[in-house]
C-alpha cells in the first residue's frame, strides 16, 4: 500500500506508475463507493503482487503480507499511526517506509 497526502498526489503517483508499466489500483474519495469497494476487493482477493494508492478509506482494513509506503508524512499522527498498522497485523511481521521531505520537519517533531 502506497500512502499519499492528497487525490492529487495519488492520481500522479497512479499515472506516473502506469507509465512505467506497473498496474497499479487507486482509492480515495474522488472515487465512488462502488469503485473503492471494487478495488479493495481486488486487492484483497488475489495473490499476486499488487500496488495499492491511497489517501484515504482504508481504515480497518486487514491485509496479508502488506508493506506500507508513505510518499510524504502525513499531516497529523494518527493518520501515521494508521497508515503503518497496515502491515504486521495480527502478530505477523510487517515492514512500512515513510519518505520525509525537508517540509515535513514539523510532523518530525
């Protein structure tokens, strides 16, 4: 699961990832619940390696051998907190990197 701050940042991160030949599925609120639905069950349902961009709308969710991206920090954090408790869930091992750019020296704090 890759973490972005804003929809516009991961629809870019959605495009850019196309383009480099990756297929990867995008969630958030821009979406309609059908389509979120959709792509959390596609998600979830297969074994294959998946990429999964998202700012939001993923809260309880549970996912098997995930690691955690953030493309930036978030803003508050619980959404941090929330973010890397995607991996590791029920006592497995998990792995979640965050980038931290020179803006974000506040959430560092």
């Amino acid at each position: 699961v890759v973490f972005c701050n804003t929809k516009e940042d991961a629809d870019w991160l959605n495009e850019a990832m196309c383009e480099a030949r990756y297929n990867p599925r995008v969630s958030h609120s821009g979406y309609t619940q059908q389509h979120r639905d959709s792509v959390m069950k596609a998600f979830v349902d297969t074994n294959e390696p998946r990429i999964l961009i998202s700012c939001d709308g993923i809260r309880g969710m549970d996912f098997v051998k995930c690691d955690v991206y953030s493309l930036d920090a978030p803003s508050y954090l619980n959404d941090f907190v929330h973010r890397i408790g995607r991996s590791g869930r029920a006592g497995a091992l998990g792995r979640s990197l965050s980038l931290v750019w020179p803006g974000d020296k506040k959430f560092l704090k």
